[in-house]
C-alpha cells in the first residue's frame, strides 16, 4: 500500500478534481459538442445565472456525504441519505441558495428516501449520479477487499446492476492510479468524434478515460474533458476524479481552485473528511 501522505495527496486531488471539473463544465453544460465557447478557465453559468467557480449538484451531493461522515465521526447510510434530502429541500452544501441542477432520477429517488427507501432507481436509471460523486465513498472503502460502501451510496439514487458496474470499473481505475500507474482501462471511444458526451454513466466514464488517455497532463485533460460539452460538468467531475487520484492534488492548476465560491470552507471540509475516513 502506499505511503499515508502519498495516498493524502492523490485523495485530495480526487475530491479537488471533482470539484474543479464541475465548475469548469457547468457554464456549458447542455451545448452541443463544439457549439460553446472553449473553456479554459472559470466562467458565468448562463443557464442557472451562476458567478465563476459555483458548483451543480455533482459537488454538493459529495460534500454531502463528506458532511455525514464528518459529523458523524463515522460511515452512517441513513444520515447520507438524510442529508441528500436536506440538500433537495434547503439547499445545504449548494452553492447556490436552493438545490439545482437536479437529475430527474436524483429527484424520484430522494423522494423515496423521504418515504424510507435506501435503495432507489432500477435498470433503467442509469444516469451518471453515482460517479459524479464518486470521492468521498470511494475514500471512505478504500483498502476493503468489497466495494460495499460504494454501491450502498450509488444506490441511494441510481440502484441499477449496471450502474454498480460502472462504479466497480471506476473504483479499479482508481485502485491503479493511488499506486501511481496509469491505468491500464482504455476508453471505447478512439477518436473525439466518436466520443458519446451524454449524461449516462457508461458514457461519462469512457468520455473520462478517453480525455485522460489522449493527454498528458490534469491540467490539458481536464480541458479536453470538459470541452466534450454535453453533461460537462459531470464529464469534468468524474474526470477529475481519475486524474486527481494519479496526479495528485499539486497537479490542480492554484487559479481554478482560487476561483472557486467557499474555497476555505471547501477545504475544510475535505480536510475534516480525511481525518476521519483515513486511518
């Protein structure tokens, strides 16, 4: 296994990159490919009227669970989901006032949270919502010889065999990049045309793959990630993810984590998680 601060390191750059790649896709969430202005930096979201550096719902469903665990001092499925909730109806950890840019099947399943459902969706959801959020669960598991904490959250709103599949995949994909190898994971997708910038989940990990494959760098990925268009945001997280877990979180270019709303409080709170989710 490797060393605490080097694991510290690249679990930051996973939940950063999460992060950073939400901000960065959402002003051209929705666009067609190659039909939006080229993202290099923080810009406005014109579509949720939001400043530089504010996040969707990819970020504050993670912090949501890093919440839980923070306050909790410990992994609570419940109090995840309760806090799921608390997000949809007062806007907790948004960046925003209220809740946005929510999924239809993120929706329908946290209404049946609040009827006491743990497990929502079916075969058919099969949106990307587990691995938007992936970090924080996929920290919390990290050393278990099962993937149970990671599919009990997916669950929680996307309960599809399939979906728990693409969650297994990203999960190895990670496992290699925390030792420090690329991944051996090659995308479907050879070429950028062929490259599928929908928001279902296999789609959004294999557009991820390829924007890692074809680069060198977090920083040209993440451009080349988010520039796909589509579900940007969430192409932009769950490759953040990826990298941020082989690069590091020193790979992070310092002027999109400086313009992102709560920068502090974010940090904190990642930090606080990490206490408690590495032993």
């Amino acid at each position: 296994m490797p060393a605490k601060n080097d694991l510290l390191r690249r679990f930051r750059g996973m939940f950063w990159g999460l992060v950073v790649g939400d901000c960065l896709g959402s002003p051209i969430q929705f666009s067609d490919k190659d039909r939006h202005v080229h993202v290099t930096d923080m810009l406005p979201c014109l579509f949720f009227h939001t400043p530089p550096g504010y996040w969707t719902d990819d970020s504050a469903m993670a912090f949501c669970v890093a919440d839980s665990v923070v306050r909790c001092g410990k992994y609570d499925l419940q109090d995840i989901a309760d806090t799921f909730v608390k997000w949809l109806r007062e806007g907790y950890w948004s960046s925003l006032p209220d809740a946005f840019d929510i999924g239809g099947a993120t929706m329908i399943a946290i209404r049946g949270i609040e009827s006491g459902s743990l497990r929502n969706g079916d075969e058919d959801s099969q949106g990307n919502g587990s691995i938007m959020r992936l970090a924080p669960s996929y920290i919390l598991n990290y050393g278990n010889p099962d993937r149970t904490i990671l599919y009990e959250v997916g669950d929680l709103t996307h309960q599809s065999k399939r979906v728990r599949g693409i969650i297994s995949l990203m999960a190895d994909i990670c496992d290699e990049h925390m030792q420090g190898h690329p991944t051996i994971v090659q995308s479907m997708y050879e070429t950028r045309d062929e490259v599928d910038n929908s928001g279902w989940a296999v789609s959004t990990l294999q557009a991820a793959l390829w924007a890692f494959h074809t680069t060198k760098t977090f920083e040209d990925g993440m451009i080349t990630a988010v520039n796909l268009g589509g579900d940007a945001d969430s192409i932009g997280a769950v490759y953040g993810q990826i990298a941020g877990a082989y690069y590091g979180f020193e790979a992070i270019p310092e002027r999109w984590l400086s313009a992102i709303k709560d920068r502090e409080k974010i940090s904190d709170l990642i930090e606080s998680f990490l206490k408690v989710a590495v032993i």
